[in-house]
C-alpha cells in the first residue's frame, strides 16, 4: 500500500476488503455480521512513498488475518486516517484524528488519501504481492453545502435558524490549539416582532449533524408532507410548522456541534482525555447564546433532552449541574448504569467477551433486532473498533465511552476499561468510572444533596427489545431511584414492550429524525408546564407567552 506525500506519515490505514463495489468498500464496515473484512495499521513516521505493509500477521475484523480469507476476486480499497499532533495542557503529546466538519467518519473525511475500488484476485496461498496506491484525497466541506454557515444562509428557515462558531478559552487550553464549538439555534416565532422578550432555553443533546441543525427540523417538505397537512408526512417538517405557526411554547432550541479527536460527539461532560465539555457548553457557550438572543438565564428556565448518546448527555446535564436546569428528558439513553454496560456487567464480570462455566461459555451480546436475535457480540465489535484504530483512536462507541469515563493512562491515551482483544476487565479504571460517571452510582452516592434539587425534573423512555440492551441499565436506574426516600424520587419511566432503540412513544416505522420530531412536539409542552409550576417569585412567565 503506498500513498504519494511529501512528508512522513502519521495515521492509522484501514484496508477494506469486499465482494460488492457497491456502495463502495469503505462503506461496507460495521460492527455486525454483516460487515466487509479490514485490516488496520498504524503508521507513526514512514517515509514519504514507502510502502506500508498489511500482511498474515495484521489485526483484522471480522476475520483475525489475511491468511483467513477464501481464495478469491474481490473489490479492494484503502484509506488512510492522517493523525495531527496535539500538544495537550496536561504535558503530553498525542498522534490524534483531527474532526474536519465531517463529524469524526474515517471514510469521507476530507484531507484523508483513499483509492477508487480495485478488483483483485487474492489467494493467501499463493504468497504474491499485490500493489495498491492511496491516489485521490478525500474533497473539503468548507464552501460546500454541507458547510453550517453556507446553510444558515440558504436555508429557507435562516429566519429562525441560526449559526453560532464559539470560540471555547477552556478547550482551547486544554487540546494546546484554537478550538470551536458550533452551535445551531432555534428561534421562536415572533422573536423580532417581540423585542422585549425574554425565552427560556431548551438545549436539544444528539449526534454531530453538518447540514441542518438540530436533526429533528425539516424546512422543506417531503414527499407526502405538504403544507399545513396534519396526518402523515414528514415528522421534522410538521414541526417546523407547528413551531413557526406559534403552537409549540415559545423557547430557544440549542443544538450544539461538539465533535472532537475522539468521536463525533463529546458527551458534554468535563473528562480527562476529550477535555472540559461540561464547562465549556454550560458556562461559555449557554451563557454567550442567552445574552445574545435574549435568554432567561435563570436554571429555572432552561431543560434538557435527547435520545441514545443525548439521552445520556441529557440525563447526566442534569444530574451534574442540578441547579443549571429545570428538567432532563432521556429517551433510550446510553449505559446509565455500569452494571449493564450494555450487555456487561462490568462490577461483576471479569471479562467482557464471554460468560464462563466450569465447562462452557458463552458469547456476549452486544447488538440484536428487536425479535431477540443477536447480530454483534462485545468481542466483535472491540475487533471492528481496534482495527479502525489503536489506543481507542477508533471514534466509535466503545472507544469514545472509555475515552469519557476513563482516566488519561500513562502513554497519555485514555486507560483501556478492558483489553481490546482479550476482555479482560481492569478494575481499577472500573473505579474511577464508577465515582465520576456511573450515574446510577453517583445518585446513589449523593442522593442527600442530589434528590431534593431533582425533583420533577428526571424523565427517561427506552423500548425494552433495545437494539443495544440500553433498556437493562434503565430498569437497573428505576430499581434504585424507586427506594429513594428523604426525597422519594418522582423520576418518570416510559417502556416500549419489544421496541428497538430510540423508541420514544411514536410509531415504530419512524426514522430516527422522525422520532426526535416526535418526541420534541411531546416533551417541550411537558417542560413549559413545569417551567411555570416552579418558577420562583418575581420571574419573567409572561413576555414568552404572547
């Protein structure tokens, strides 16, 4: 494999390995059984134009090694991940994959050499080698239509949606370099026309999303969505009829891009390796949003929600800066209790791929449909994370969960909770995880302080056939909060029987935006009702409700 450069290379090669060309390779990858085959290699330095070797003896997924593979012809294609150095405030220096606007995606992210698909005849057997050359580079977004400023200029609802690039002094302290958060919000109807004003702020948790904004908002309709039609359609685009029409409560909906080396998203808590999220959304960036679009600014105005990495963030916002918010809505949250890290109980377990007898074992599950059948286990998936990247470089799940909760290890990449390719739980980390970000065990731990400023203000939903065993964690949260007293916790739970994940009340054929679309139009009512119960003396619940 060689890549045309003009400096030594730095980065983690993915060598993807299909039967179909279509869609490309690349995009064949998953932690399922479905998956093409890859094989991963760091590369740390080699010299411009020399090769860089995937032989018998590289780490690959689904298979282990080359040598594994049947003799035959198959679309062949490379990309190479390119590492930049971060000069961290803590001292130490890391070869990470920088975000460049596309949200953390190896495979289209721009600046990254790849090739076009080749088809070769490949036979471990016959020891050829076989040549393949990194020649195109993956196009920029800047400019494009997937660039937020360009979209917040175009957009058809640029009257209600804007575009904020944040400056953030604590990330930039900490990552050794200028860094950004992006920040979509959302006005009410008649914010212009109502220039004394003031609006509580609903800050809306999801995945990393370059094009539009909060993912559950369409502009434009789709097809079998027109204008003012109440049934059917487009979910996202009736609401943003509803919220431009004046029948949703008159609030700031902020959605925040907070994609970093890690992953796509940072959790929006403060962590030793991804870096002080937490303070800096909650006391730069809400902060500088209210007094420019004439927030309330008071915790008694403001909730949080989401779904699945935004159910936790909304869950766990709420549960750390109790007095900063009035209400967390999570719908089919991440792990919210490390006895059911998924499928892993990582307190009593001590490995994470294989439950063992005297004499046998048992493979952990770790993705199933909603029927019960199993499509991944837990040792799969740390194989199809290893070989997209090493010291949890990967910017998947498992890997950006270890990089959240762990501590940084002495290399300075985040502590491994577990051993990549044997399972093997370190309780030590296990300890650290638990006092910082179990949120189950942090409630527990502080109830005395916590239950009294949280009540009415926890809300969860979780289908029960969740497509990643989310459901157990939440049931484990309802158990414990249940036998709550001095306050008993009034926190509210809604199941989905044999509902897969994120489902959140609605039809089951909804798609992801459709079921935030759905589950916003639900729970914004809910806030706004309790923003007015609980308001205190002398605050502002009238210039919002025109």
């Amino acid at each position: 494999m060689t890549i045309p450069a003009t400096a030594p290379l730095h980065g983690h090669l993915i060598l993807v390995i299909a039967k179909k060309d279509k869609p490309e390779p690349r995009e064949q990858m998953s932690e399922n059984y479905e998956s093409a085959q890859a094989f991963g290699v760091d590369v740390d330095g080699v010299a411009a134009g020399q090769p860089i070797v995937v032989d018998a003896k590289t780490f690959g997924y689904p298979r282990k090694s080359l040598s594994d593979l049947d003799a035959g012809d198959y679309y062949v294609q490379g990309v190479f991940n390119t590492y930049e150095q971060f000069h961290l405030e803590t001292g130490k220096t890391l070869w990470l994959p920088p975000d460049r606007g596309e949200g953390q995606h190896w495979d289209r992210k721009p600046g990254n050499p790849y090739n076009a698909p080749v088809k070769l005849h490949l036979d471990p057997k016959s020891g050829a080698t076989l040549k393949v050359t990194l020649d195109k580079v993956i196009a920029p977004i800047e400019g494009t239509d997937q660039d937020p400023a360009v979209i917040a200029a175009k957009d058809p609802g640029a009257k209600w949606l804007k575009f904020m690039r944040f400056k953030s002094e604590k990330l930039t302290k900490f990552w050794g370099r200028d860094t950004y958060l992006g920040a979509w919000i959302l006005l009410p109807d008649g914010f212009d026309e109502h220039p004394d004003a003031k609006y509580p702020l609903v800050v809306y948790q999801d995945h990393y999303h370059a094009t539009s904004g909060p993912s559950f908002i369409a502009t434009k309709p789709v097809a079998g969505a027109t204008a003012g039609r109440r049934g059917g359609g487009d979910n996202g685009y009736r609401f943003f009829e509803d919220w431009t029409a004046g029948r949703m409560p008159r609030t700031i909906i902020l959605y925040v891009q907070n994609a970093n080396p890690y992953y796509d998203d940072s959790y929006a808590v403060d962590s030793a390796n991804v870096g002080p999220y937490g303070a800096a959304i909650n006391d730069e960036l809400i902060p500088a949003v209210e007094k420019q679009y004439r927030g309330i600014g008071q915790g008694w105005a403001r909730a949080t929600y989401g779904g699945s990495t935004g159910g936790w963030e909304a869950l766990a916002t709420q549960v750390f800066y109790p007095d900063k918010y009035n209400g967390s809505y999570a719908a089919c949250p991440d792990p919210v209790d490390f006895h059911a890290y998924q499928g892993i109980n990582l307190y009593d377990y001590d490995n994470a791929f294989k439950l063992k007898g005297d004499f046998g074992e048992v493979a952990i599950a770790a993705d199933r449909k909603p029927d019960g059948t199993v499509i991944a286990d837990t040792q799969s998936e740390f194989a199809f994370e290893y070989v997209l990247g090493t010291h949890g470089r990967s910017t998947e799940q498992w890997d950006i969960w270890q990089a959240v909760f762990s501590p940084a290890g002495p290399d300075g990449y985040p502590a491994d909770i577990l051993d990549p390719l044997t399972g093997k739980i370190d309780k030590k980390v296990l300890a650290y995880w638990k006092d910082h970000y179990d949120i189950a065990a942090i409630l527990k731990r502080d109830w005395p302080v916590l239950g009294p400023k949280l009540e009415g203000k926890l809300h969860l939903a979780v289908g029960d056939g969740d497509t990643y065993f989310l459901n157990n964690a939440v049931h484990l949260l309802q158990q414990q909060l249940d036998a709550t007293t001095n306050p008993h916790s009034d926190a509210t739970f809604q199941y989905g029987p044999g509902m897969p994940h994120c489902y959140t009340g609605g039809p089951t054929e909804y798609t992801m935006q459709q079921n935030n679309a759905n589950w916003a139009q639900r729970v914004l009512p809910q806030m706004a009702e309790h923003w007015l119960k609980t308001a205190p003396a002398g605050a502002d619940v009238k210039s919002w409700r025109y």
